[in-house]
C-alpha cells in the first residue's frame, strides 16, 4: 500500500500525467486542419442525408458541388485570377451562352462572404461525398480481393501449394469476409482516435516513469537496505508488477479518456455504436468484422495489457543491468532499436516479423490491426496482429519471470562492470585533452557535455536538415502576379530588359488574342511599368524571384514559424537551464567562490560559453532554413539590391539584399540571445537543473505553446515572436538590446551574493 | 604573514553564530576545536567572504581581505566540509577546472595536479569520474584541490572526515611540512588528528573564543592527559 501510494501520490509523477493528458487534448485541439464549424456543419449535413439512398444522396451532393464549384470559378474570375482554362466550358455549360454579359452587368457578383460559406461547405460536401463513394465501392472492393486471389492462384507461380504466396493468397481470401453490411453515420471520432499517435507516446512516458520510479532506491542508495529487508526481493517485484498494471490501466483511462470525451465533444459523438468499423474508411484494411463500440472496447483494453507488457520488458533489462544509468543507455537502445524496427521496415522485407513482434507493437496494436499483412512465420502465413496477440501471454509471463528472478537473486553489491571498465580507459584521453582546455572551453565541455547540450544541438541540427520545411512566401511582400514573369527574367534592370519586354510585347501582338494571351499581355505590361520606373529612379534594382526572401522574411506569424520558434525556445530551455543551476545541485559554490577566479571572471566565461551555444543553435537553424529555401525557391539572389524586393522599393539602393538576410538573421539572433538571457537568469535563481528547467519552460516555453494552439491572448507573450522579426514592431529590437543589458546586470548582482544566506553550522 | 581577525560577528536571524571574534593567526597549524554550532564553519566562510559579515575586520597583513578581493583569494586555499564536485568529471579534470580558476595554466598547472594526485593517492583513479569515489577518495581530491597554488593561507574544513588511518597518518606529516611556511587552519571533532601536528589550539563554542594556546600548553594548564581529555574539561569549565 505504501508503495502504491508513492507511485501514485508523487507530485511529480501526478504532475506529469496531467501534463501529458493537457499536451495531448492541446495538440489535438490545435491540429485541427478544417474549417471553423466544420464538425457542426458535418454532423447536420450528415443528419439530412442519413436517410436517403446512397445513390440519390451522392447525385444530390454532386449536384451542389459543382454549382459551388462553377460559382467559385466566377468568384475567381471576378478577383481578376486568370481561369481561361475553365470558363469556356464550365462557366458557359452551367450559366448559359449569356453569362460573359450577365458578369459585365454585375448580375453574377458573389460577395466574399457568401464564397467563404460555400467553401466551407465544399468541404463538408466532399467528406462526404468521399464517405458515400467509399461505402458504394466497398463490396466490390471485397469482390475483388476474392478475385484476385482466385486469379492469382490459377497463375502458375502462385499456384504451388507449399510456398508461403500460395498460402498467403488463401489466407487473404479466407480473413477477409465477403460482404459487410455498411451505414452512413459519424465517422470523424473513431478515425481521429485509430489515427493518435501522440496519446500512445504519451502513455508509454507515462508507463516508463513509473518503472523508473521503482528504480528510485539505486538512485538513493537504498538498495542494500530494501534488499536486506524480509519483504524486499521478489515479493516487492510482485507487488510492483502490480502497480504497473495498474499505472498502465490509469495512464489509458485519463489520456486516452481525457482524448476520448475531448473527441466526442468536438466531432458530435461516436455515432451509432452498433454499425460495423468497417462503415469508416480507415477500417477498410481490416478484415475482422466487429461492432464500433466492441472496437472500442477491445482498443481500451489493448492499450492497458500493451503498455503493462511495454513497461514489464523495460523494468527488467533496467533491472537487469546493475550500474543505473548504464542500464538506463541499454533500456534507451532497446527502445531506439526497436522503434526503427517498427517504424522503418517496409512491408516487403522478410524482416517486417520485427515490426510485428515489437514492443511498440504491444502498444499500438489496436491501431495497427486496420493494416493488413501477413508475415511469414517458418513458411506459414500468420497475420501480423495475430502474431503480436499471440506473443502477449508469453511475454507476459517471461517478462513478469525474469523480473520476480532479478529481484530475488540480483545483488545490490557487484563486481566491476567491464562495460565501464572499459569507459573508464576511453575517458582517459578524453581527460586530459579536456585538462588543456582554457577556462572557457571547461565551461563549453560542462554545457555541452556533462549537462547533455551537444544531444540538444544534435537533435536540433537533425531537425533542421532533415525535418525543416521551407516557410510559404508572404504574398503580402510582392506582387504575386508578376512573380513567374519576374523570376523568368530574372537580372539588373537595364535598357536591354525593356528591350525584351517590348520584344514579348510584339510577339504577344501577333497571335490569337485568347484569354491567356491578352492576360499575359496585360502582366507584361504592368511589368514594363515597373521596369520603366525602376530606371527612372536609377537604384540599380534587380528583377529578382521574390518568393524565397519574401518566405523567408515573412511578416505574418505563421504557425509554421510559431512552431519553429517553440522549437528554438525549448532547445535554448534545455541547452541553458543548467548553466547556473548546476553549481548549488553539485554544492560546489563555496568552493567557486573561494577561488580567485570564481567571481566575476567565472560569471564572465560562463555568459560567454551560453551566448557561444546560443550562437551555435542559431547558426544550426539559420543554416537549415536557408538549405530549405534554396530546395524549395531556388537559390536566392544574394548580390543584388534589397531594393529590388517590392517591400523594400523605398530602401537606398547600396543594401543587397545579401545584407538584408544577414541583418534579419542577425535580428533574430538578438532575439534569441534576448531569450537566452531569460533562461539564464531563471537558472541562477534556481538550485537544482530540473527546477531550472521547468521554470524556464513555463515563462518561455508555454506561452509559445499556448501560442502555437491558437490562443491568441498568448501571441503578445510568445517569446517566438521574437524569432520572426519582421513580424514584430520596431521598438521590439531596442528593447531586446535594453533587455540583454538590464539582464546581464542582474545576472552580476545575483552571482555575487553571498552563497551561505541562512546557514549556520559548526 | 599574519592573519588579524578583529571583533567578527555574523548572525543568522536570531541564531548568533559568531559574536566578537579576535584573533591574529600567523605560519604555523591552527586547529579550531570544538562542538556542533560553535561557529567554526561560520569563521572559515567568513575569512573566505562566502559569507556576509556583521561587524568586525578580516586583515591580511594589514589589508582589509574585502579591499583585497581577488589577490586575497589567490593566496587563499579552501576545503569546504561539503564535498562537492561535479560528479561527471574525473578527478583529474575536476583539478585543471579548479588550477584554471586559479589562474594556473599549462605545464606548470599539470605538474602541480599530477605531484598532489600522488600525494593524495589518487594517480591510478585520476580519470575515473568523482561520482563513483568513496567518500574518502572524494575528501582527498577536496584536498588536493585546496592545496592547487601553493596557497600561503589554507582553510581546511575537517579534512581528516572519512579518511582511513593509513590516510590519515600520511595527511597529518604532509599537514605538518606546509604548516611551517604557511597559515594553516584546520576545523575538526577528531583531537587526535591535530595533537600531533597543531602548533596552536582555539577552543570555541556558542560563537564565541573560549580559549587560545600552544597545544601543550592547553593539555598541561588544565591537567589532561591528551588533546581530547583537555578539550573535555576545557568545554566543561574544570
């Protein structure tokens, strides 16, 4: 019972559970890629057509969906957006030989607002329009694969009896039924829980905290005396197994039930429970013929059993392996190994029996049953999922074994691990290169080795390059209608591009004056206006492609880039927190400031190895964003003026637009180093790392979370903002600059006061 | 070379922990006895200002150690009683971490840790990472570290605290060699570590200087047979 109530009743672990179950409501919520009132507009659209047949329903939605699409078109031309392709056709098939008139008359104007609502519900109409296309062509498509599989095994390849594609072929033709009966109803909940990922996640950190929780008296130096204790071998491991149980039963109800009524309540419920799964698209795969609401049931199940097996198999390899954080780095290869296992390997390859029986399997079993695939066990068919069911019982029992076995006979005293033996002989050279560092690189190799911050920028470099997506251009920036015509002809405006203009110009001239000739003709001229004026005023501007600097220096606060700077800010809380805060955790103060150099020397180097770090994690980002850049928009025009950007017309012609890039990096630089300063001096005002940490993350890192899921009270507070400059005012950068200043004040006031405030010993 | 303390007092709220303390140590070993909460961990944070005084003066050789500031602090070696260490480093990094922000540099900063790795018996674990030493290994790189830069006022916080004998014999001659050309002050319970090797005993308690002798002079004045028979009656008033 005591032991239960440590588990349980710990703040931090109470406090992690109601962070992972808030992280993942929050990110659901903010994921959301529909329209505002889609679900609304879904659920009542859904209500009217439940109860026609699915032919006349599906001609119905046809129906809107192309008078909204023809008014869409309309709505386009009347913006002046070039749809020649369209409107020969399907503007006259749908309005009449009239409707050049009728729009020169104003009688087919369409307000803005009115195309916003029939977007809107375009988008509902074709969900499900798709949904009844699905249903229709779900009993052929099961006709099918009883076809294919008759087809296939009268081929003469397939048709052995005794290889495993014979077998398989058989074994797909015997799972999959061969008529379901189907209903049109509420899908949106079931795929959006079959589809979470992060809930999985989350469970399994859960699941791994509390078997490091049962680690706590290695960490304490208590294991001797818990082992020597009557009770504290296999019948405490008993009695945790217990607890596991029971922490993966309570980690799947509040995240996955917290998940749950956040679902029901967004997309209008569940539907009616007693339809098959296979009513939604996302079950089309899955030949196990059930009812919703035993999905339901049996996915709630799964994932408490997964994730009590997922932490029984972790909590022995930890308990495996005597010297803790050595069996920590074995549980985290364990784990990195077996999510490359089953995330990367195709379904194609012999070794695909790795994704299946694999312990992130056990936990998202239920969402991969609605793929289906056969592996191939000693020759024979057995399905994928089957298999993962099937290892559960024994693996339970192994796991549960071997942890009861570790407890009873592990002794807390061992001999040398030859593991560290041999790290011990590595850090030798190690050592004494890091003995001739200078005091600066000491700090460096403290930040960035003994305190993890090379894995933060490893992760973050890994993230730049490969994960970072180029922005979108701002279309504010520029005049997107000359864009293409620009960048074709891209170079310093001379004499010689008016020249060329007026070539097209000419050449335009003599041919058929079709609709996508007189618009191009009327682009060009709007360019060679542009040209003139360029020449007129003589500042040497360039015709540049403008989409990759006006993507990059964007002035709207995308989410794309609130996300990035959440990123950044949560790097910089993990990279710097420990900076200060690891002197009074290691209780090494006194001894720093009873040396000569420990004072304001110490606090010096100390900043400058944070703001080195901090450059670095700029750098890494600037360098990736830029890479995606030029994959995306091409390489930039570095050389030529700033001024040859619309935007920046009125700026003096000496800046190019090199320069610009710089000076918007190097804003952002301030930006961060701003930031920067923030965690800094959160971290000498904090004892221990952890505590560093968290307090960085709540004033840095949570309001650009909060941000980022579309609060918009929080965009004012959101340090991210500051990683877009152009989308900040001007005072932000004085006052960046006042802010570093007022910081690394009070970073000295703070670093020399007295270490002993209220102590008295001896 | 002479250390003057004049009139030092410090209070923690209404805890007085130190109350008009004087004294002038000068080259030699000073061993500070006496009970929990006398106020001689309190002394030592003051003399190496980790610790903000009330009143009174800390001079060396007649200079205020505030005014001195750093060139106090470069001949000052300090071995608090906590051992704190960054528990990742090796001993051996741990020491050129502690020579750098003593400003010693290069070979002659290698020299210097690899001869005091020797003396404190350390040389075969000296790239083993401190989060794995005993205690006693811990307290001899603690030692080791105050001893970087032969510093001429040296502050030692129960050095002898989970050493094994064999340790604490050979710390007790090394202890008597540096005594002579240095101030040399040393905090302990354990009278016998210093009977040997103090030149001079303080005797304090409650904050306050309750007596201060040669050491044979504070064993024979009250009669005892040992250090720790006098620091008995001394503490009892006999």
């Amino acid at each position: 019972m005591r032991e239960l109530k440590r588990i349980f009743l710990s703040p931090a672990r109470l406090l992690l559970l109601g962070g992972l179950l808030l992280a993942c409501i929050m990110l659901y919520l903010a994921e959301d890629v529909h329209n505002p009132g889609f679900y609304r507009r879904y659920e009542q659209t859904l209500a009217y057509y439940r109860a026609h047949p699915r032919r006349s329903a599906a001609e119905e939605m046809d129906r809107e969906l192309a008078h909204i699409q023809t008014l869409a078109l309309l709505w386009r031309w009347d913006h002046g957006d070039d749809v020649s392709e369209f409107t020969a056709e399907e503007l006259s098939m749908y309005y009449g030989e009239d409707f050049d008139l009728r729009l020169q008359t104003g009688e087919l104007q369409i307000p803005d607002s009115a195309m916003t609502y029939l977007f809107r519900r375009q988008e509902v109409l074709q969900s499900l329009r798709d949904l009844v296309q699905y249903q229709w062509d779900y009993p052929e498509y099961l006709n099918t694969v009883h076809q294919n599989a008759a087809q296939m095994a009268a081929m003469s390849v397939f048709s052995g009896q005794s290889g495993f594609s014979a077998k398989n072929i058989e074994k797909t033709d015997r799972d999959f039924p061969t008529q379901v009966r189907l209903r049109l109803d509420n899908n949106l909940a079931l795929e959006h829980l079959v589809s979470d990922q992060l809930g999985t996640s989350c469970l399994l950190v859960y699941v791994l905290a509390v078997v490091l929780a049962f680690l706590d008296e290695r960490r304490r130096g208590l294991w001797t005396l818990i082992h020597a204790a009557p009770r504290g071998r296999a019948g405490l491991a008993l009695c945790r197994a217990g607890i596991l149980l029971l922490a993966a039963a309570l980690g799947t109800l509040v995240i996955f039930g917290g998940k749950f009524v956040a679902i029901s309540l967004r997309c209008g419920g569940w539907g009616d429970l007693s339809r098959t799964v296979q009513s939604s698209p996302a079950f089309r795969n899955c030949p196990d013929v059930m009812t919703v609401g035993a999905f339901l049931r049996r996915f709630f199940f799964l994932k408490v059993v997964g994730a009590w097996l997922a932490g029984l198999i972790v909590w022995a390899i930890l308990q495996g392996v005597h010297h803790l954080p050595l069996a920590i780095a074995a549980a985290a290869v364990l784990l990195g190994a077996e999510y490359g296992c089953y995330r990367l390997i195709p379904d194609s390859y012999s070794l695909v029996i790795l994704r299946y029986a694999n312990l992130f399997a056990l936990v998202d079993l239920p969402a991969l049953s609605l793929h289906y695939l056969n592996v191939n066990l000693f020759g024979e068919p057995v399905r994928g999922t089957m298999l993962t069911l099937g290892l559960m019982p024994p693996l339970a029992l192994l796991a549960l074994g071997a942890n009861l076995l570790l407890a009873a006979r592990k002794k807390p005293v061992s001999r040398e691990n030859p593991v560290l033996s041999l790290l011990d002989r590595l850090r030798r050279p190690v050592s004494r290169l890091v003995g001739r560092l200078s005091l600066l690189g000491q700090e460096l190799y403290k930040l960035l080795w003994l305190q993890k911050g090379l894995a933060v920028l490893l992760a973050v470099g890994v993230f730049c390059f490969a994960a970072l997506e180029a922005p979108y251009p701002d279309t504010e920036l520029y005049n997107t209608r000359l864009a293409g015509l620009s960048a074709s002809m891209a170079g310093p405006i001379t004499q010689d591009t008016l020249a060329g203009i007026d070539e097209k110009l000419t050449t335009y001239a003599a041919w058929e004056q079709t609709e996508a000739v007189r618009a191009q003709t009327e682009l060009l001229r709007e360019l060679k206006a542009k040209v003139k004026q360029s020449l007129a005023k003589g500042d040497g501007a360039w015709l540049i492609a403008q989409a990759g600097p006006a993507a990059l220096m964007s002035r709207q606060s995308t989410a794309q880039g609130r996300k990035n700077g959440l990123i950044l800010l949560l790097a910089l809380c993990l990279l710097l927190s420990g900076l200060f805060a690891a002197e009074p955790q290691n209780r090494i103060t006194l001894l720093l400031r009873g040396s000569p150099g420990g004072r304001g020397r110490l606090l010096r180097t100390k900043l400058l190895a944070a703001l080195l770090a901090t450059g670095l994690l700029w750098l890494l980002f600037a360098l990736g964003e830029l890479r995606a850049l030029v994959a995306t928009y091409g390489p930039l025009p570095l050389r030529a003026p700033l001024c040859s950007m619309d935007c920046f017309a009125a700026w003096p012609a000496g800046i190019s637009l090199g320069a610009g890039v710089l000076g918007y990096l190097l804003l952002r630089l301030l930006g961060l180093l701003a930031a920067a300063m923030g965690v800094i001096v959160i971290s000498v005002l904090c004892t221990r790392i952890n505590t560093a940490m968290l307090a960085a993350c709540a004033a840095l890192v949570l309001p650009a979370a909060l941000s980022y899921m579309g609060l918009g009270l929080f965009d004012s507070l959101s340090a991210a903002r500051l990683l877009s400059p152009m989308a900040c005012g001007p005072w932000t950068w004085p006052l960046a600059a006042l802010w570093i200043a007022a910081a690394a004040w009070a970073l000295s006031r703070l670093w020399a006061r007295h270490p002993v405030q209220s102590r008295a010993r001896g | 070379m002479e250390l003057t303390i004049k009139e030092l007092s410090k209070a923690y709220g209404d805890k007085q922990a130190l109350e008009g303390f004087s004294y002038t140590f000068r080259p030699g070993v000073t061993a500070i006895l006496g009970p929990n909460g006398a106020g001689k961990t309190t002394l030592m944070h003051l003399i190496c200002d980790c610790v903000a005084r009330q009143t009174g003066q800390i001079l060396y050789n007649g200079t205020d150690v505030l005014k001195l500031g750093q060139s106090f602090r470069r001949v000052l070696g300090f071995m608090p009683q906590a051992q704190g260490m960054y528990e990742q480093m090796t001993a051996y990094d741990f020491l050129c971490y502690m020579a750098r922000l003593k400003g010693l540099r290069g070979g002659r900063a290698r020299a210097q840790i690899r001869e005091l790795l020797r003396l404190v018996n350390l040389e075969s674990a000296a790239h083993r990472r401190v989060g794995g030493f005993s205690g006693g290994m811990r307290q001899r790189v603690m030692l080791a570290q105050a001893l970087l830069g032969q510093p001429e006022v040296l502050l030692l916080d129960e050095p002898t605290a989970g050493l094994d004998p064999e340790e604490r014999v050979r710390l007790r001659s090394y202890l008597e060699d540096l005594g002579h050309s240095r101030i040399l002050l040393i905090t302990t319970h354990i009278t016998s570590d210093v009977e040997t090797v103090a030149d001079r005993i303080l005797l304090m308690e409650g904050g306050r200087l309750r007596f201060a002798a040669d050491t044979a002079e504070f064993i024979a004045g009250c009669g005892a047979r040992d250090l720790e028979d006098a620091y008995i009656r001394r503490l009892r008033g006999l």
